[in-house]
C-alpha cells in the first residue's frame, strides 16, 4: 500500500470546514510572518550587545511576547486546519462511520474543555486587566520595559479560547449532521 493510499481516507478533512475556519487559517497564516520580526530583533539584540556593547531593554521581552503570543494562537490554527494531535492507532483502525463517533465525542470532550479553560481564562485576564474596585490597569512585566504584555497575554488567552469554543461548537453541529450521512468510501 502506497504512502497515498494510507492518508486517502482524511484528505477531505484537511480542508477548513467552515468560514470561521478559514479565517482563523488566513490570520494565522498573516501573522506567522512575525517570527521573522522576532527573529530580526533577536539579530539587532545581538549586534548591539555584542559588537557595540549596547544591548536593548525591550527586545528580549518583545520577542517573548510575540512568540508566546503565536503559540497561543497556533492552537486555534492546528483545529481550523485539522492539524491537531490525535490517536491515528485507533483513529484509523476504525470505519468511517466509527471515525464519526469518534470526531463526536472528541468534540463533545473538547468543548467542555475549552469552555472550562475559558472561562478560567476570564478570571485570569480580568485580574491582569482591572484593579478590584474596576478600574482599567493593566498587569506590566515589572522590568525596566515594565510593558503590558503579561495582560496581554492574558487578554489574547481568552480571546482565542472563546474563539475555540465556536469552533468547536460549529465542528459539533457538523459532525452531528454527518452522522446521518452515507459515506461513499
């Protein structure tokens, strides 16, 4: 059996399954080209410290900050695309009706999950946000930059586990819908 025939059965898949997704893939895809700006200011960082014995205060920081921030958003990515982690040992050991369950209950789990993640992720980015008596602040580094990233951070957290949770709630309807569909395999 060739290399092909062994990934046909999820070539569909791979496809964003709605518009949300292919979204969510098109900001992505714009906004991984910030690694090469952290990968630049990590080289100016460099030279400055090094040959002209000047380093930065907001570099180090900042390229963090971005990386962490890409990372974040990478996992809305991976599910938009169908890039996630998953058992293909079992994924694919079973029929396509089975992998329909098996999408069914990944997607009811995974759900629950990322509602539970977000609304702890609230809790945290309103603490980083607002003082106790409401006031907006926002939670610095405490460096010498002393930038708001953490908040950040934190505020980006739960955007995009809000932004999973409709994705998952709109793979749900889908595979809930294709459970009554006939595979022509």
């Amino acid at each position: 059996m060739s290399d092909k025939n062994l990934h046909q059965p999820h070539e569909q898949e791979e496809q964003p399954r709605n518009m949300l997704d292919k979204a969510v893939i098109k900001i992505s895809n714009l906004l991984s080209w910030l690694f090469i700006f952290t990968v630049f200011i990590s080289f100016y960082e460099v030279v400055m410290r090094y040959v002209f014995n000047a380093p930065t205060t907001w570099v180090h920081e900042t390229a963090s900050f971005i990386g962490g921030s890409l990372f974040i958003v990478g996992g809305i990515y991976a599910f938009a695309a169908n890039k996630h982690v998953r058992v293909v040992l079992i994924y694919d050991s079973v029929s396509a009706q089975g992998r329909k369950y098996l999408n069914l209950i990944h997607h009811v789990v995974g759900l629950a999950f990322a509602a539970m993640l977000a609304y702890a992720a609230f809790a945290m980015a309103e603490e980083a946000w607002f003082t106790p008596w409401g006031e907006l602040r926002l939670e610095t580094s405490g460096s010498v930059l002393n930038a708001p990233y953490p908040a950040l951070l934190k505020g980006l957290i739960f955007v995009v586990l809000c932004v999973l949770v409709v994705q998952f709630v709109l793979h749900l309807i889908q595979e809930i819908i294709g459970l009554g569909k006939k595979d022509d395999v």
